[in-house]
C-alpha cells in the first residue's frame, strides 16, 4: 500500500529535530532507519503528519569510548555496529545478537536506537540492551536524561520517553575480566523474528558462577530478564549440571504469547534449552 500523505523533515542539528518533534507532537514519527516505521506507514497503521528525519544529524552516530563504558549512537547502524572494535572489544554481545538482525541489506539501513526504541519485545537487541544493564539517553524539551534499560521498555511497543523525547545514545557498561557473553535465537527461518532468544552474560571466577545476567526475547509484551535463573546461577558451580538446573526456572514470571510460529507452552520450553545453551558457551562449559 501507499502511505497517507505527510510533511518530511530532516533537521540538521538535534535542538531542531526536538523542537519539531515537540511543536507537532503525536502527528509527529520520528524516521530513524526506517525499517520498524515504513513498514507501518505502508500499511497504514500509522497516520503522521509530520516524519522527522533523524539521518542529517552526525552527532547521533558512531562509537566512542567513555572510561568504564562505551557510548553508541542512536543512529548508528547495525552493520556500523558489527563492524565497531569497541563493541568487539567491550560489548561483543551486541555485535553476536546484531548479525542475527534481518538480512545484509536491513543491517545497513536499521539502526540500533531505531531498534530499542522500536520496543518490539520479539526484536533481537533490547534484550541484549537489558541484559548489559545499558542507559539510554535521551534528549527532549526539558533537556537531557537517562534511562535504565530496566526501566525503559513499559509495555508491547510502549517506552519510557516523554512525549517530544528523542532517543540519542546508549551507554554499556565495559564487561571485565572474567565475563563472557553468548546469544542464542531461534527463528523458523533465516531474516524471520525470533520465537524466543536469549542473551546472557555470565561471570565466572575459580570455578564459580560469581554473577550472571540473562536477558529474554519474545517471552511477554516487553523484554524480560531470567530473574530466578540468574539468583540461582549466582554462586553456583560452574558445571553443566549446576547451569541445567538453574535454566529451568528461566521462564518464571514471564507470559510468553502463543501465535503461528508456537504456543506458550513451547516458548516456554525452549527458553529452558536456550537458556542452558547460552549460559554454558557464556561459562565456558
């Protein structure tokens, strides 16, 4: 289909995307990379006025180093972002779940501040933002702020940003000695959704699961964190039998949906297996 009509702007600076953002307010949509709207606007399941055009502003790309953390534009795309030694080297858990995104061609036109402000809870990187414990920065009419990726995701497709707030950059913390990362997806075919994934981040020290942080895809409307296997996982020996156990309890307090691609019960299952596959490559076992 073809979209109902609307105004375009591309600002050249962010003060002038959040004053436009703020002046039309919801008969605005902000065009990140566009792989999450023109889809919607096609169908016409959204009827902006105004789309506000956030890939004239430099300042929302690229990777820098921030002392105990790395700080990643909003704008910047995935293929950046596969491609980014510091993520290799600090985050490598979002260069593994980014290179399961979609195929070649949406990885150089997505973006992922599109992505995690998207809040798809079947998405591949807001998952990964939770479990990283990422902040997202924002910038709207009353100035800047962060959010707690914890804190962010409210709701199926609903977030934390005030009205006229626009997504800017996300920090990650720099993982450490000791930590490792591992993400596991299951999707029915290459490009689709995940059914469910799980991205995991597992500490270890002598033999020991010292801390670990297990973040949950398409299990409920938002992205979950594995709370009871991570409290279950902590301090536990770092065997496959210790990790088994734990991963059985990955699917406490969620509400996995059941559409075509499975049922809860299934979902339910697999984020069990999932769990005990990421854990294990995370620890090493």
């Amino acid at each position: 289909m073809i979209p109902a009509p609307f105004d375009y702007l591309k600002p050249a600076s962010l003060a002038e995307a959040v004053q436009a953002y703020q002046q039309a307010g919801e008969d605005a949509k902000i065009l990140a990379g566009g792989q999450s709207l023109l889809p919607i606007l096609r169908l016409r399941l959204a009827y902006p006025e105004l789309v506000i055009d956030l890939g004239g502003i430099g300042e929302l790309t690229g990777v820098t180093d921030d002392g105990d953390g790395i700080v990643i534009g909003a704008m910047t795309t995935h293929a950046d972002i596969i491609a980014n030694e510091l993520v290799k080297q600090h985050a490598p858990l979002i260069a593994q779940a980014t290179e399961t995104v979609a195929d070649r061609q949406v990885r150089h036109r997505g973006t992922f501040g599109g992505s995690l402000a998207h809040a798809d809870p079947a998405g591949d990187l807001p998952a990964v933002a939770l479990a990283l414990d990422a902040e997202l920065r924002v910038h709207g009419p009353d100035g800047e702020r962060s959010i707690a990726a914890r804190d962010f995701f409210l709701d199926y497709l609903t977030t934390a940003l005030a009205p006229g707030e626009i997504l800017t950059s996300i920090r990650v913390p720099k993982l450490g000695e000791g930590w490792s990362t591992h993400y596991e997806k299951l999707n029915r075919v290459a490009q689709a959704w995940s059914i469910v994934a799980v991205a995991a981040a597992v500490h270890r020290s002598d033999g020991t699961i010292t801390e670990a942080r297990i973040g949950l895809t398409n299990m409920g409307p938002t992205p979950l964190r594995a709370a009871a296997s991570e409290q279950a996982l902590a301090g536990a020996p770092a065997t496959a039998e210790a990790v088994a156990s734990a991963s059985a309890s990955a699917a406490e307090g969620t509400s996995a949906p059941s559409d075509q691609s499975g049922k809860a019960d299934y979902r339910e299952h697999l984020v069990t297996v999932l769990t005990r596959r990421a854990v294990q490559h995370a620890a090493g076992i």
